[in-house]
C-alpha cells in the first residue's frame, strides 16, 4: 500500500466507528432480550382477580393461543394501553387474553376492569411481585405471547397499540395458526 | 462562655448517638451473621437492575430493584449460594443482569476485543517506530558522491597536519568558494 493510501485509514476507522455509534444511538435501549422466549411458561398457581378462593394455574393455559400482560392501575402506560387491549380482544377471539394484575391495590383494579372494560378472560393476582420475577418482568406493561405448546414465542415490552399489534403481532400469530 | 458551647456540643453529640438507630433502621435488612450480609452486599453490587440499565440493584429506587434485593435477600436466608441466586436471576432476566457478563461465544468479543486492540496498537506503533528509524538512518547515511567528497575533504585534512597554517589557509579559502 502507498503511504498516500495509509493516511487514509484512520479517517476510515473514524468514520466506521461514527457510523457504529450512530447505529446504536437509533437503537432503543430498554429491548433487552428475554430470557424467557422460546422456554415453557413458568408454573405458578396464584388468586384469581374476580371470584372469591378461585385460583388461575398454569395449566390452564395449554392448547391455545395466549396473551399474557402484566398490568396495575399505577401504571400509566397500561391506562394507554387499555383501550387497544380491549379493542384487540374482541376482534382477535381465538386468542385467550390473561391479564396478571401486577403488585396492585385488588379493589382499584376491579373497578377498573368494571369501568372501562376488562379484555382478559383470565385475571389473576400477583400481589407481590413473584410472578413478575419468574417472568423476568421489570415493570408494567409487559406482555408474552405463548403458543399452543405452552412455550413462551415472544415478550412485548411497553405499551402494545394498534401500530405494534398490526407491526410485531400479526405476524407472529400468522407463524402460530 | 466555654462550658456553655462544650454542654452544646455534648447535647448535640447526644441527639446524634441517640438518632442514628432510627436512620440505619430505613434499610435494616435482618441476617443470620456478617458473611450473609457482605454476601448479600456483594450480590447487590454486581447485578444490574434491569429496568435502569446503568446502575447496579444496590443503587437503584426502581421497585424491581427493591423486589430483587428482597428476593436475594430471602434466598440468602433460604441458605442457597451465590451460583444458585445468580443462576436463578439469570434464568429469568438473562445475562443482562450481570454487570459482569459470563465468557461465551456470544461474549468472545466482549472480552477479547480490548486485549487485542491493545495489542495491535502496540505493534503498529512498534512499526511506525521502526520505520522512522530506518528513514532517519537513510537520510542520516551519505550518498556516494557525498561520502566521496567527506573522504576527499578528511584525506586532505589529515595531510595537512605538518603545515598547519597552510591548511587552515586552504579551509577557510575552500569555504568561501
């Protein structure tokens, strides 16, 4: 190589690495990979939200289709995120919405299921937060999509609304039908 | 004067004393002995919250951080080792939750990249010396012509010894020309 052409590599090294950190910057750094994806649903036996001594078990959830989101009404991205839930579940029946009412206040998240509308057919509790940690949640809204087998297929961090439904959601499911 | 500023002091010396149960009561966390406690300490130091990114659970106020600490805390108590919390949290949260990742192959790079970089730059500038050297050499060497003429001039020089004032005569004539 002539020396000519060798004063050239630092600026192309330079520019390469602009062009990395420039990458990274357009990257969101809250997507933290699951650990969970591709693995079974973690077992677990918790209250259920609305009738008294029931309970929701894990095993209640095979052979079907499931949305599972972690929700509190503390959570101001759920408040967002309600609406669409709601407007997804009724259009999209074949698949089972599980709502974990997550390190909440019971009364306040019936009343707000009472009010609003509640899309889970499933509500369960938990209170402190175990679930959430066996699910490597970090906070609220979380929401796994787990297929027919039981296995956990993907982890939806933040809030999920039409755009992310039709962009990440759909896709997925047309993989799982 | 002085008695009166000493009682003060003494008053405040005591409030201090008396006060300083209440504040470290904020974070008591109850163990069985002092190796439990740094265990835990240390735990919390190297894991990394996983909804702050940049701090560790020790120094975070994110109520998952709060949630892990207790979590890791009651292991501790349950008399499970550092491998096994560490296990647990990874299976749930990912690697993420190391500050200091494990060396896979996903990792090699991680690790390996600064030693090598090191490394490399340290033969480059082992080159860049060398080289200036040799340049610094073939500019320091005379070209035949010139080495032909130095011997001319130090042949003529060493002749002259016996007539000395002839010579000097000779030099400074030569130059002036």
């Amino acid at each position: 190589m002539s020396n000519r052409a060798k004063l050239f590599i630092p600026a192309v090294f330079f520019v390469a690495m602009l062009g990395l950190l420039f990458y990274g910057l357009g990257q969101n750094p809250n997507l933290v990979p699951s650990a969970l994806v591709n693995r079974p649903l973690p077992e677990f036996s918790l209250p259920a939200l609305f009738e008294t001594n029931g309970v929701v078990g894990s095993e209640q959830l095979k052979g079907g289709i499931y949305l599972v989101n972690f929700w509190a009404t503390w959570c101001a991205p759920c408040h967002v995120e309600h609406p669409y839930l709601v407007e997804i579940s009724e259009r999209e029946t074949d698949i089972t919405f599980v709502g974990v009412n997550y390190k909440d206040d019971v009364d306040d998240a019936r009343e707000f299921l009472g009010e609003r509308g509640n899309p889970f057919k499933l509500s369960l509790v938990d209170a402190n937060g175990s679930l959430g940690i066996d699910f490597g949640v970090a906070g609220a809204p979380e929401t796994f999509l787990v297929d027919q087998s039981g296995t956990i297929r993907y982890k939806h961090v933040g809030v999920i609304d039409n755009r992310v439904w039709d962009e990440v959601f759909v896709p997925l499911l047309a993989e799982l039908r | 004067m002085l008695k009166y500023l000493f009682k003060r002091f003494a008053l405040l010396l005591l409030a201090a004393v008396v006060m300083l149960p209440v504040f470290a009561a904020i974070e008591e966390i109850q163990f069985a002995d002092e190796e439990q406690k740094a265990r835990y300490q240390a735990l919390i130091a190297e894991l990394r919250c996983p909804m702050c990114l940049n701090s560790n659970l020790a120094g975070s106020d994110a109520p998952i951080a709060a949630d892990l600490r207790a979590e890791i805390h009651e292991q501790i108590l349950a008399g499970n080792s550092d491998d096994q919390i560490l296990a647990f949290l990874v299976d749930r949260y990912g690697q993420f939750i190391l500050y200091k990742p494990r060396l896979q192959a996903a990792t090699a790079l991680l690790w390996f990249a600064p030693p090598l970089l090191l490394l490399a730059g340290f033969f480059i500038m082992r080159r860049m010396l060398s080289n200036r050297r040799q340049l610094a050499a073939e500019q320091g060497s005379l070209s035949e012509q010139e080495q032909q003429r130095l011997q001319a001039l130090l042949g003529n020089a060493g002749d002259s010894n016996t007539d000395k004032n002839d010579k000097n005569d000779d030099m400074t004539g030569a130059n002036r020309g």
